[in-house]
C-alpha cells in the first residue's frame, strides 16, 4: 500500500512539472511573436 502511495505521488509530481513546462513554452512562444512583431516594426 505504501508503495502505490508514493507511486501516485510520483505521477502527481510529474504531471504537476509537466504542467509548468507546458505553461513556460507557451509564453516563451507568446514573448517570441511579440518581439518578432516589434522588430519588425509592426
């Protein structure tokens, strides 16, 4: 029992830091359209 417990805790975490990536690329993507757009002169 203990060890499923720390097992789904595990996943947890994971799907938590899987989150947190998804959440950074999608701003870096956000900040990149909008610098490009700047230099562009837009």
């Amino acid at each position: 029992m203990f060890g499923l417990f720390s097992g789904k805790k595990m996943i947890s975490l994971l799907n938590t830091i899987n989150w947190i990536f998804f959440i950074i690329l999608i701003i870096l993507d956000l900040a990149n359209v909008f610098f490009c757009l700047n230099s562009s002169g837009f």
